[in-house]
C-alpha cells in the first residue's frame, strides 16, 4: 500500500498550541482541525471525558457495538472524503473493533480510532485491571495502518496530529491511538515532542524512464483496454483526466468493483465490473494491450487469477510490490496515478488505436448488461428502480448479499467513487453500519443501504441506531431466511443445506417495537412505487423485500471461488 519511504522521526507540533483541561477537549479541538463534524462509538468508563467533550462539541453516536463505531467511521470517511473518527473503549471494546479495522484496512479509508486504556501505571502489569488485555497495542498494529500509544499528557498532541496526518495521507488507511485513562484527564498545556512516529506518505512522481517505457507500449496498442481499480477512483481528479483520454483514444474501461465511479457508469466505454464475466473475457482475449491503474487483481473479481490478461500490459500502482505481483507486466510505473494520466494525455497525440475499436467496447458493455438481466430475471427491477427513483450522487451501501454481489455490484449504476461503499474486505454485516456514517456524511441526499436477514442479524443491535438518529436512510432488507450465497453453493454441488437456514424476524413487527417506519415489496410491479415512496419520505426506513414471495432470479447466484477438487 505504501509508495512512500516513512522517516524514523516525527517533528515536533506547534509550539504556540493552545492548552486544554483535559484530553477530550484537545481531540475536539484536532477533529474540528481536521474537518469532522460527527464522531461514532461506544461511551465507558475508559474513555468517558473524550466522549463526553465530544458530544458538547460535535456529534456523538452512540452506536450499540464497536465494531459499528469503526463501520460507521468508515462509510462516513468514503462518503464525504474526509476523516471517519470512532471512539471504543479498551480490551474487549477495542477488540471488538478489530475486523472492522481490517476492513478499514482493505480499504485503506481514512480511520482515526481511539480507544482507552487502562491507568499508565498498570499497562502490562498483568494485574487483570478491569478492561485490560494482553498487549492490546500489538493487536491494534496488527489490523491497523499504524497504531501508538500515548505514554505522557503532552504526547498527546503530536501523536494525535501524526494519527490524523497518516489516515487521511496518501496511502490512507485506519490509524488507532490508545490513550490511558488517567491521561485522558490530565490537563495538555504544550504539544510534545515525540520521537519514532514514522512521516505521512505524499504522492510520488513516476521516474521519466518508466513513463518513457509505459508510452513506448502503449503507442503499440490497436485494441487497448485500461483495468481501473480503487487507486484510480482514490483522486476525483481522474474521473476528467479518463474521460479526456476515452475521447482521444479508443480505449474501453473495465473496473474492479473498487474502481467503480472513476468514470460514470453511463459512459459508453464502460464496460465495468464484468471483467470476469465471459463478455468481459472475451474482449481481454481481442484486446492487444490492457493499462491497469490501482488495482490488486483480486482474486473473486479475475475467477482467482483464470481471467487471461494480454502480454502487453502496463501496470501503474503507487506500490511497488504491486507491479507483476499477479500478472506480468510489460512495463510498470510504480508512482502516483493521477500524474500518469496527466502525462499521458500530453502524448496523447503519439497513442494511435483502431477506430472501430471502441464501439467493440460499447457493443461489450451493453452485452453484459443484456446477459446478467437474462439471469436477473425480475430481479432486474431493483437496480433499474434505484437508478430512477436515487439521486445519481446518492451513497449507496451494499453489505455481502445475492443482491449487492449480483446485481449490486455490477449492473446498478455508480457515477462517482464516493457513492461506492461496500465491505471490500469481503465481511458479512458491515454494511448497515457503513451506511449509517455515510447518511450522516451527506444528510442532503437519501443513502440507501442494501443488505440480507443474515448480514443484518450481525449486528441487529444498529436497528437501534437507526431508530434513535433517524437519518435520510432507506434499508433495502433482502429476506430469503438464511444465509442465501452459501445455500446456492450448497444445492449446486447436490448437497443438503447446512447452517444456512436462519430463524428470521417478522421484521413488519421489529420495526414497529423500534419506531422505525416499514414497507414491504412482494413483487415486481411494487419495487418502484414503495421505493419512491421511501425516498420522499426522507427519514429511515426499513424496506423489507420477500423474497419467498418475489420468486427466485433465473440463475441462482453462487460466488465466484474455486472449490478445491471441483476445479
């Protein structure tokens, strides 16, 4: 992830900072700095003067898990491109935590996390103090981008200054700072200096020879294609910069599902997240050479590595390791994305390309579309009636479903990166938490938050959230009793479901105890009424769609992995 050389020293903070009473006042003080206006966590005895400075100041949510306290911070980082924060508590509340970090992680969105600890004089003491754990700073380095430990008052400004500089840097991801109770008391009246606290990376220039050799390639192309991946949609600036290059080269986009947004999905040269799909392998198999930007070839969106890319092929990432990592190259560029596309275009002039090539894109994406709808079925409907009745800039928050992994993810559209939020670490249940922060982010405009029973039951306890913060979210519950993705593994290998089928609420009732509202869709011809109903309504709502009354899709859909044996 890193294309940055971190230095071995931090630099001192600023020596005219203003003292605080206590350490809750100088994180309000950083959060405001830094552009955050809402703050998601869990109030305890080990963090009580943060929150409760935060809650004079900005707003608190006090989501009912922490994990969802790192989900919401998450979405609300995607949605608006600024800094998510959440606050937990320390043991078992920061690990609670823990693998929405390493979703964080996967996505390198901009966290800060923070999270108590117990007295600085009875840290690994290992006298079981109440809510410690063993070594809980090496379980936050292990599913952060960085995590410290703040030992005095005065470390507390700088290591939270070089937390929020290393999140929101150019490689991004969740940083975690935990802060002793009894300093979080303690009165701040100067910045610190502390040492080790490695610099924040910034974009870095491609070296002259490795664009002088990418162009050289890339001047061969008749039948160029660019794979563009979540480094490409990381900088809003790439969305201009591909579309100036779609009109002077011939060139068609297949994205990664991280990828979707860098150019608007109503382009005709997107073909989209169909790379592994046959229409998408077959026009790989034409194309003469492939520029991929930002992207991990991951494993369920190439058929784990089955997709055959062509032996030219460019690859630019600003990490290095990623260059030939999964696929030879025939030239990389190891620096920043953006100024790749910027000298590209500047030689554009040099890049030739057969003109009929790009209506062979066209003619490629709207295949795609006209296949997956032939599987869809009336299933078809949903995406087709939240692209009507959404706005196009609206958050879309897609939790591991049969609907977001089929339809979701691929023939719904996505105009811009931001509106793009999903769990890319592959997790079940995030998504109604991502989805809370990123309708907090952006309470203008409706999110909608796509999610199963089963993903929901993860953390049912968010219902509560929902219901207490009413914001403008509409929650598309998809309702088949069970683990859905993993009962179609089951019957398309002749096997009896097991652990798949789950006892499901009456969610009609669920919702009522919550005083949420409630609507249901039981077929086709309601998907698009009760939505537009929903939107207008501007509040939260849980929208619960019946699944076993809807009818099932043509092709049943099964994930795209590799059982051993079954190759």
């Amino acid at each position: 992830m890193s294309n940055v050389l971190l230095s071995e020293h931090s630099r001192p903070g600023s020596t005219d900072a203003p003292a605080h009473e206590n350490g809750g006042q100088l994180l309000v003080h950083l959060l405001k700095e830094a552009g955050v206006d809402t703050v998601f966590g869990i109030i305890s005895v080990h963090n009580l003067p943060l929150v409760e400075e935060v809650a004079k100041e900005l707003r608190f949510v006090p989501v009912r898990h922490e994990a969802s306290a790192v989900n919401a911070a998450d979405g609300y980082a995607r949605a608006s491109g600024k800094l998510g924060c959440a606050l937990t508590s320390t043991g078992t509340g920061a690990g609670n935590a823990a693998g929405s970090l390493i979703e964080s992680l996967s996505s390198a969105t901009s966290v800060l996390h923070i999270t108590g600890q117990v007295e600085s004089r009875y840290v690994g003491s290992g006298r079981a103090f109440i809510h410690e754990t063993k070594d809980q700073l090496g379980m936050l380095q292990a599913v952060s981008r960085a995590a410290f430990s703040i030992g005095t008052a005065d470390e507390a400004e700088p290591v939270l200054r070089r937390a929020i500089e290393l999140a929101t840097d150019a490689v991004g991801g969740p940083v975690s700072v935990e802060w002793p109770i009894n300093l979080q008391y303690a009165s701040v009246s100067g910045p610190g200096v502390t040492a080790d606290l490695p610099l924040p990376a910034t974009p870095v220039a491609p070296a002259e020879e490795e664009l002088a050799a990418a162009l050289e390639q890339l001047k061969k192309a008749q039948r160029p294609l660019i794979w563009a991946g979540g480094g490409a949609a990381r900088n809003p600036e790439n969305r201009e910069l591909l579309t100036q290059l779609c009109e002077l080269w011939p060139v068609g986009v297949i994205t990664s599902n991280s990828g979707r947004g860098c150019l608007p999905e109503d382009h005709p040269r997107v073909i989209g997240n169909y790379g592994a799909t046959p229409t998408g392998r077959a026009l790989l198999g034409e194309a003469d050479c492939l520029l991929t930007l930002g992207t991990h070839f991951r494993s369920n969106e190439t058929g784990d590595y089955s997709v055959a890319m062509p032996a030219n092929h460019v690859q630019v990432d600003q990490d290095p390791a990623a260059v030939g990592r999964v696929y030879p190259v025939s030239a990389g560029v190891t620096g920043d994305i953006t100024a790749f596309l910027n000298y590209l275009l500047t030689h554009a002039a040099e890049l030739g390309g057969d003109p009929d090539w790009a209506s062979a894109s066209t003619a490629a994406r709207e295949k795609a579309r006209r296949v997956q709808r032939e599987g869809l079925g009336d299933h078809e409907e949903f995406a087709d009636a939240i692209a009507e009745v959404f706005p196009a800039g609206s958050p879309i928050a897609r939790d591991v479903t049969i609907a977001s992994s089929s339809w979701g993810n691929r023939l719904l559209p996505i105009h811009r990166p931001e509106s793009n939020i999903f769990p890319r670490g592959g997790g079940i249940g995030q998504g109604l938490g991502m989805a809370l922060g990123a309708a907090l982010a952006d309470p203008d405009v409706p999110t909608l938050a796509i999610v199963g029973d089963g993903g929901l039951a993860v953390h049912f306890g968010e219902l509560l959230t929902l219901a207490q913060e009413n914001p403008w979210l509409v929650l598309l519950v998809f309702n088949d009793g069970g683990y859905g993705v993993l009962r179609n593994m089951q019957h398309g290998q002749d096997k009896p479901g097991s652990a798949v089928d789950l006892h499901t609420p009456e969610f009609a009732g669920l919702a009522g105890a919550l005083g949420l509202a409630y609507s249901r869709i039981d077929d086709r011809a309601s998907v698009r009424p009760v939505l537009a109903d929903a939107v207008a309504a501007r509040q939260a709502i849980l929208v619960e769609v019946d699944l076993a009354a809807y009818g099932d899709m043509n092709q049943a859909f099964t994930p795209p992995v590799t059982v051993p044996g079954k190759e």
